[in-house]
C-alpha cells in the first residue's frame, strides 16, 4: 500500500495535475477521488 500512496504523491506534485481517481476495473466503481486546490 505505501508504493501506492507514493506513487500518488508522486502524480498529484506534478505541475497542471488537479486531482487523481481510483477506480475499481471490475466494478467500474470509484474507490478514491482527490481534487487538489487548483489555486495553490
């Protein structure tokens, strides 16, 4: 679970990136999304 969560962080530092979702690919079911202040 930490790879994930690094490569999250990793995805979500980059320049323009506003937010990331997890979806399930069996369920198509969203399992996390995250939006990011686009302000910051």
């Amino acid at each position: 679970m930490a790879e994930v969560e690094e490569t999250l962080k990793r995805i979500q530092s980059h320049k323009g990136v506003v937010g990331t979702m997890v979806v399930n690919a069996e369920d198509k079911e969203y399992l996390l999304i995250v939006i990011q202040n686009p302000c910051e």
